[in-house]
C-alpha cells in the first residue's frame, strides 16, 4: 500500500480507537470498565477540552475519577478500546465550568489551538473528535424530534431511545465536499469573512439532501465562484468535529476562467499560480497571504496538487 499521507497527516484521521461496538450494548460490562485503572476519559464542554496542566503541557487524558472532581457529568460515551484500555467520552456543565475558573492546575483549553500548535498528543485526536461530536450531539438531542418527549441514553452513547413513541433516534454525520478546483497550472481559493486576515483556503459546502459528492462539488463552486467544473476526483476524508462534519476531499477541474464570487457566503475567490500557492502554505507569500493549517485537508489538497497529481 502506498503511503496515505505522502505531505504528513491532517488532524483526526490516524490512531482511530478500536470502537469495540460489540461492547456497547453490555452495560455490566461498561460500568465495570468504569472503574478500572486503565480507563481514561476526554472531557468535552463546546469547542474545548477539560486539560490538567503540568509540566510537559497540558493533559487532555483523564482518569474517570479525575473527571468527576473536576466537574465532570457522570454519564459517559464509550468511545472505544486502546490496547485493551477503555477511552469514554464525558461533557461538562456550564455551572461545573465556573468552578474551574482560577485554577492553575486544571481547566478548559481550545481544541483547535492547541492541536494546531501541537500541544496535544496526535495520536489522542482522533478520539478527541468522536469525544466532542458525540458530547455535543446528545446535548442538542435531549428531546424526541418525533414527539418532543424527553429521549435517554443507550448502547453506551452510541443511541437516544424515545420511551414515549419508541422513536430510536442515532447521532448523524454531515458530509462536507471540500475541494480544490484547478485550471492548468492555477488553483481557485477563496477566503470567508472570519478567517483570518490574509487566508485562502479551498471552497467547500454541505452536501444536500440526495445528492452526489460529484454534484455537490460542482453546485457548491458554481454558487460561490462561478466557475464550472467538469471532472471531479476523490482523494481522501477527514472527520471534523464542528460539530460533526465529514469533508470529503475532491479535488475538480475548471472549465471556465471568469470568477464572480457570491459575497454571502464568500469574501474573494480568485486563481493562485502554483508558485503563490506554494508560497503560501509555506508562509512565504510576499503579499502576506497564507493558505490552510496542515491540520486540515484543504493544506493537503493544495500541497498534493503542488507536488504534482491532479
Ligand atoms: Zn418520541
């Protein structure tokens, strides 16, 4: 097998966890792995993770006992099995996220930040993902979206069940093209409003409701570029836990040159040279434009492109 990751790894798509699933429906067995030593948790409230701060950085790995001192709700998510170790997933309250606040020894810290300066383990963020997309899911899942009655937690997280009409309701994962669109030797980036001054990155949208990944690549860089694309190419996935997203990375060829960018969900597009574009993931661009953080797939896009596939 050739190497999946030729410009080294995007977050949250190596050291995926055993998910075990087999195990979810035995609840003696998850509370019994509850309590054993071994067993580890990753704390979840919005965008951040509940860390302990020592020496080598912070710690994002926690023991269940660590946990629920540190405020932790008691319900627990089973991710799944590290060498034969258990990993669950447990969020945190707003009033237990107060209590922290003061603390030099333990706190919430921004996910993205620190995995984008390397602070946190790379091969915990996998598991940091499905920690803070399943938190977050059953947060916004509390009520049946049948009947509007109260739903519970079953099959170690992995289910809401509906007592009143018995609606099963499972969390769901959005899928997401995102793409780089090239024309010989330019590329087409675009920047969002709240990027950061000076950034470009790749276009990308949700895919709708019975439609191809092939389609809604070529709808989505239609609507916010006005570029036609003919042929559209698979490269690789990437989970993204905001709040839980599947992009899908393409990459497609322009059959048009003339940009006309939608400013509602765009504010510029325009065609890079392959030496801008080389430029800018290496922070070298003189105009002080910079692309994607190689934390994410549209780095690898553009790289693999600038590299020489198409
Ligand atoms: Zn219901």
């Amino acid at each position: 097998m050739s190497n999946p990751f030729p410009l080294g790894q995007p977050a949250f798509v190596s050291d995926v966890l055993d998910r075990a699933a087999h195990l979810r429906t035995d609840d003696a067995k998850l509370m019994a792995m509850e309590e054993r030593s071994t067993t580890r948790a990753h704390v979840v409230h919005r965008d951040s993770l509940l860390v302990k701060h020592e020496e080598g950085g912070p710690r994002a790995l926690l023991t269940i006992k660590e946990a629920l001192a540190l405020g932790a709700n008691p319900g627990t998510i089973f991710l799944g099995l590290r060498d034969g170790a258990a990993v669950f997933g447990m969020g945190i309250g707003a009033a237990a996220v107060d209590k922290l606040v003061g603390r030099t020894d333990a706190g919430l810290a921004e996910l993205r930040g620190m995995a984008m300066q390397g602070q946190l383990p790379v091969e915990q963020l996998s598991a940091i993902a499905m920690a803070k997309s399943m938190v977050n899911w059953h947060q916004r899942h509390g009520f049946c979206a049948n009947c509007g009655a109260k739903t519970a937690m079953s099959q170690g997280g992995w289910k809401r069940d509906c007592p009143s009409c018995k609606a099963e309701h499972f969390p769901r994962t959005d899928p997401v093209v995102i793409m780089l669109v090239t024309r010989g030797d330019q590329c087409l980036l675009g920047r969002q409003k709240q990027f950061p001054p000076g950034m470009y990155s790749c276009l990308a949208g949700f895919v709708e409701a019975a439609e191809t990944i092939e389609d809604a690549v070529r709808r989505e860089v239609v609507e916010e570029s006005g570029i036609i694309c003919g042929d559209v190419r698979y490269y690789m996935t990437q989970p993204w836990p905001y709040p839980s997203s599947l992009m899908i990375g393409c990459t497609a060829e322009a059959s048009s040159d003339a940009v006309t960018v939608d400013h509602n969900e765009l504010e510029d597009a325009r065609w890079f040279s392959r030496d801008e574009a080389a430029q800018m993931l290496k922070r070298e661009h003189p105009g002080g434009l910079f692309g994607p953080h190689p934390f994410a797939i549209a780095h690898h896009l553009v790289g693999r492109w600038l590299e020489g596939h198409s």
